[in-house]
C-alpha cells in the first residue's frame, strides 16, 4: 500500500507523505555548508539561529543541541561567517525542515584571503582598476553624496570637516548599513541612486575602521562592479589606513580615512583665498616689472641725440625743400625758355609760309564770284568779274580776257 501512487480515489495519508519526505531527507546523511551567520538565538542551552548563503538570496534555519553547543567556539555570533556540518531533518509532528549542526567553525581567514585575491585578479584582468578610467574629482563639487551608517563617526566627521573648510557645501546623505548581511545590497543601491542625481557631482563612501570580516562587505563583485559602473566620480574611505577592500581599487580616489575623504574632496577656503592673494601679488610684480622695464627704455629712447635735439630735423628738411624749390625755379625757367624760342621759330616759319605775308608784298589773289580762286586764264574768260584779294583789302575787276604775259 504504500508503494501505491497517490490518485484522487486513493490519496495519502499525511503521515505517510512525511514518512516518505523524512525517509528522503535522512539518505542525504550530513554536508559541510558555508555562509553568514543572520540569526543567533539561545533558548533552553540550544541555539536556534539562520545561516545565509554569502552570494544567493538563500536562507536555511539550524539548530545546535546544548550537547553540541558546548563543543563549538565561544565566540560564535550573529554576523560571523562560518562553515559547519549539518544534518537536514524534517520533523513530521510539525511539518517543519530545519538543519541539525554537529560541527561549526570561523572560515578561516587564510580561506578568505586567498578567494578575495582570486576576486582582485580576476577585476584586475577585466582593467577595473586600471587608472585611465579613473574620473578626475571636480574641483569644487556643488553637491556631495555620502553613503555610510546613521548616526556614525564617519559621518559626523566628513560632515565637520567638509563644512568647515568649506561652509556652502551642499550633501546629499544615504543611510545604509555598514557590516552585516545587508551591506552589499544597500550600499550598491545607494550608489545606483545618488549616481542618476544630476544634482551630485561626488559621491563619498565611508565607514570607520573594523575587523577583516565587517570590511568584507566592501570587497563584494556585485558592490565593486556596481560601483566600476557608476558615471559620478567615487572616493572610497573605508576602514584605516591599513585597510584595503576591494572598493578602495575600483574606486576613482582612494581616502585612508573619512577625515582624508573631506579634505581631499572638499578645498579649504582659506587656502584658496591665500592662494587669490598670492596670484595677485605675483601678477602685480610681474606687471610693475614689466612698466618699469618699459619705462627704462623710454629714457634711454629720449637720451638718444635724435630726439635730444630735434632742431636738426627740421632745419635738414628746410634746407632740403629750399634746393627743390630753386631747383624747380631753374628747371621751370629753362622750359620756358626752350619753349619761347621755339614758339618764336613757328612764327616765324608760319608767317613765311602764311598768304598774308606773300599779300604783303604785293601779290594778290584772285577770285570769281561763286567759283573760288582762279589758277589759269580759262578760268576768267574776257568779260568775267573778279575779286582782288590785297594786302589790306579787296577791290572788283573785270577780266579782259587771256593774253601774253609778256
């Protein structure tokens, strides 16, 4: 009967279905399991406590007999990463599975040292670290977001520091824990969320100094992917000096502390003033040396004999415009006269050649009316009325015909 498989017209019994789970869960015997120990409570001298996985979203419930309780570290603790031998039981009577532990550790710190070198190479590879994409911090960032615990030192002391180098500056805080399981989840959010502010110029994470194991948190892929990814500059201020989560690599500036986080973000106002000082008394050095410079050589300009005594200038071109004026008088004169006396040897050569001049000895010239000087006698048969042009006048004739000349 109870290898008969469950149908509508012949179900199970309930004890027959948790005999059935019980049986299965009691053949996978024992399992060496590691996480984070998220609840630690003692009840009785047993401990009844929950153990998360370090990179699931996965939970299982323990318990620990007063038997096997005396066995373990004392110092076991909510918060502690460990590894430990349990044996799943289901207990039928309540329907509940929980796991029984026989043995628990610490993780041992060499285990986690050696998988977080493993994480640092393997980001290192990816060039996550590398610094050309490392973003420049602004010189002086409006707004500040800082992501660290309520209430805590770390805040208090970025806060102080920040405001009193600088009074105007501006935060925008996220509260988050800072240890534990919800570390990672918190701190990758808040970087996500103060990342798509436009109003946040830096963003500053920062938590005081603690053991390896309440650091680790700050070494998790998800949180220094998350923060690989981010557009807005990150300055990382976790822990001390000496410590060095993976956070601190990725991050575009390293803080050893959250003190160095301020003054490495913020500029101190009274330097940057000293430094105004400063540069306006270099530029008023630089420019007095430079009119003094000038000046100097605007006198050693006026020494020079050319501009001691300008008469000279003037009296040099005076005599100058003379010569070119008595010079232009005399070649003006002799153009002159070449011109007279060629004008002279026209008139001459004009009044030989002119009909006044042969009138005016004694020839005249003869016309007839309407036709134009006569030039032969056909022209002026016997009987024709002619014109004498004379010297000083005109007189009519009448033509009496051809004869001899002689």
């Amino acid at each position: 009967m109870t290898d008969a498989p469950s149908t509508v017209d012949a179900p199970w019994p309930v004890g027959l279905l948790s005999n059935k789970i019980r049986a299965y869960i009691d053949r996978l015997g024992t399992a060496w399991v590691e996480g984070e120990i998220t609840q630690w409570g003692v009840s009785g001298g047993n401990v009844y406590g929950k153990l998360k996985d370090l990179t699931e979203d996965a939970t299982i419930s323990f318990t620990i007999w007063s038997s096997v309780r005396g066995k373990l570290p004392e110092d076991l603790k909510q918060g502690d990463r460990v590894i430990a031998l349990i044996k799943p039981n289901y207990w039928a009577k309540g329907g509940s599975l929980t796991m029984q532990v026989f043995e628990m550790r610490h993780v041992g710190l060499g285990d986690l040292l050696e998988r977080l070198e493993r994480l640092r190479k393997q980001l290192a590879s990816e060039g996550l670290f590398e610094l050309s994409r490392k973003k420049r911090l602004p010189f002086l960032p409006h707004c500040i977001g800082l992501i660290t615990g309520k209430d805590s030192d770390a805040e208090k002391d970025v806060l102080r520091n920040a405001q009193l180098r600088w009074p105007a500056v501006h935060f925008k805080t996220v509260h988050t824990a800072v240890q534990g399981d919800r570390v990672v989840t918190e701190v990758t959010a808040a970087i996500r969320r103060l990342d798509a502010d436009p109003e946040v110029d830096v963003i500053i994470v920062a938590r005081g100094g603690g053991d390896f194991q309440n650091l680790l948190g700050f070494s998790d892929e998800a949180l220094v992917r998350a923060a690989a990814a981010s557009n807005t500059p990150i300055v990382s201020a976790i822990g001390h000096e000496a410590d060095r989560p993976l956070l601190d690599d990725v991050a575009d500036l390293r803080a050893s502390t959250p003190t160095d986080a301020a003054k490495r973000v913020v500029p101190d106002v009274a330097e940057e003033l000293l430094r105004v000082q400063q540069a306006r008394m270099r530029l008023g050095s630089r420019l007095t040396h430079m009119l003094r410079v000038e000046i100097d050589r605007i006198d050693q300009l006026r020494t020079r004999p050319v501009l001691t005594a300008s008469d000279w200038i003037v009296d040099s071109r005076a005599e100058e415009l003379t010569r070119y004026v008595a010079r232009g008088s005399e070649l003006l004169t002799r153009v002159l006269e070449r011109a007279t006396t060629r004008t002279r040897e026209l008139q001459a050569q004009l009044r030989a050649l002119s009909p006044q001049g042969t009138l005016d000895r004694g020839y005249a010239i003869v016309h007839v009316a309407g036709n134009g000087i006569v030039r032969a006698p056909e022209q002026a048969p016997a009987g024709t009325e002619l014109i004498l042009t004379l010297a000083t006048g005109a007189v009519d004739a009448v033509s009496a015909g051809a004869h001899d000349g002689k």
